[in-house]
C-alpha cells in the first residue's frame, strides 16, 4: 500500500516536470522569435521553432517510455513484493496454526492427566466414603436393634397406659352424654319458660299497645278540629316520638281522602305531644314507640 502511494507521487512529480520543460521551451521560443527584427529571418525562426517543437515532442515520448518502463518495473517488483508477502503470510500462518494445534494438543494433554487425576482422587474419596458409610451402617443397625427392643417395652407400656386412658375415656364420655342430657332437658326447660314469657308479654304489650292507643287516640281527637267535615274519616299516620313522649314529627302514610282532615289530624297531633307511651325505656324501644304508627279515627 505504501508502495503504491509512492508511485503514484513520484508519477505526478513527473508529469509536472515534463509539462514544465514544455512550457519553458514554449516560451523560449516566442520570445526569440520577438526579438528579431529582420524580415529575412522568419522563415529560418519559425524553422527553428518547428525543429524545437519537434525535439520537445521526441523528448516527451522519451521521457514517457521511461516512465512506463519505470511504472512496468515497480509493478512487476510490486507483484513480487506481493507474493513474497503472500508467501511468508501463509507461511506465518501455517505457523501459527502449527503452534495453536501444538497448544491445543499439550492442553488436551494436560486437561485429560486432570481428569485422570481428579477420577483418581474421586475413586479414593468414593472408597474411603463407603468404608465410612459401611461402619456407619453397622453402627446404625445396632442401634435400630436397640430401639427396636426398647419400643417393644414402650409397646407393652403403651397399650397398657392405652387400657387405662380407654377405661378413663368411656366414663368420661359417659359422664359427658349424662351432663348434655340434664342440659339439654335444662335447656328446654328454660326455652319453654321464655317462650311463655315472650307470650305473656306478647299480651302485656298488646295490652299496653291498645291502653295507650286508645289514650293517643283519645288526646289527639281532643285536640282536633270536627267542624264541617264528614263523619266516619280516619287515616294513618307516622309520629316520631321521643322516650319522654315528645313529637319529632308526624306525617300521613295512608290518607282519609278528605285533605282537611289530614291536615287538621296532622296539627292535631302537634297540639296533643307529649303524647302516652310507656314509662319504661326497654318497652318503648320494644314497642317501637319512637316510629309509631297511629289509625286516628276521631
């Protein structure tokens, strides 16, 4: 390659130098030709100008051949160059895969002396770990025959602790469905004597409830106003009551039809609070006296 850089250098340097020599001679020429002047001489001038011409022109094609002959050279020394180094680069390359096959060989070699030496060292290891599993096997065996032995005495001991605990166990489970019968009859006991309360009051809350009805009832129509309204009109009403009898507010859930007497019954009962409810707390959340629900028919 750098062969090659230097022809091509050398080349132009050549070229350059030719054209220069041309251009020198050209302008030799004109300027003799300039400064003569007798019209007798031009014919021998411009003889003398061809003639330069010409061995300007043999001088060129001279300086040519040379130079193809130096460019046909190189090449041929730059061909040889090239096959010398063609040649010593396979050579190297032979070489270096001589070597590599060589190393490689000697790295076999030295990895298979391993492995011959690792598969040695692992049979002696496998030999000495039998030798050890072996007495460790005998070891255990007597000491299986021991426990054996011993868990034939836990056995007898076992199954006589086992007798005793069955034993134990049948009269606990015994005693067991005894205590569940007397509570299950306890049990039914009480939940028969809670269901005569709850029926008992039942009746006493009904009572309550148709007592203290009749009482709402009563106070609220007291509080109404009967004038110019039909008779036999009533309607249900929704009043939110507080423990002390207070209302919270009132509103119509089924209507008399008649829209004077819903409103007059929904003032009715605004006059008429604290309205009748039960004394004790429990009952009138029972009762749900705080969203009670009033037929009002006055």
């Amino acid at each position: 390659m750098h062969l090659s850089w230097w022809v091509r250098i050398r080349s132009i340097w050549y070229a350059l130098a030719l054209h220069v020599i041309a251009a020198t001679l050209l302008v030799f020429s004109f300027s003799f030709t300039e400064t003569v002047k007798s019209p007798h001489q031009d014919i021998s001038i411009v003889n003398a100008v061809v003639v330069d011409k010409a061995q300007v022109d043999k001088e060129l094609q001279r300086l040519k051949q040379e130079e193809e002959k130096k460019k046909q050279t190189e090449k041929q020394h730059l061909e040889e160059l090239q096959k010398q180094t063609d040649t010593e680069k396979k050579k190297a390359e032979d070489l270096k895969k001589q070597r590599l096959e060589e190393e490689k060989k000697l790295l076999e070699a030295k990895k298979n002396k391993e492995q011959e030496q690792k598969l040695r060292e692992e049979g002696q290891k496998k030999l000495a770990q039998l030798e050890k599993e072996k007495t460790e096997l005998e070891k255990q065996k007597k000491i299986e025959e021991e426990k054996k032995a011993q868990a034939e005495i836990e056995k007898k001991r076992l199954e006589e602790e086992q007798k005793k605990k069955t034993a134990e166990l049948k009269k606990q489970e015994e005693e067991r469905k005894k205590a569940e019968a007397e509570k299950a009859l306890q049990d039914q006991l009480e939940a028969e004597q809670n269901e005569e309360e709850k029926r008992l009051q039942a009746l006493l809350d009904k009572r309550l409830e148709s007592t203290l009805g009749t009482e709402i009832n009563d106070k609220i129509t007291r509080n109404f106003n009967l004038t110019g309204l039909p008779t036999g009109l009533s309607c249900q009403l929704r009043v939110n009551l507080l423990p002390s009898g207070e209302v919270t507010g009132v509103s119509v859930i089924r209507s008399s039809g008649n829209e004077i007497f819903d409103r007059r019954a929904l003032t009715a009962v605004q006059k008429a609070s604290p309205l009748p409810v039960p004394e004790d707390a429990a009952t009138f959340e029972r009762m749900n006296f705080r969203n009670a629900t009033i037929t009002f028919e006055p």
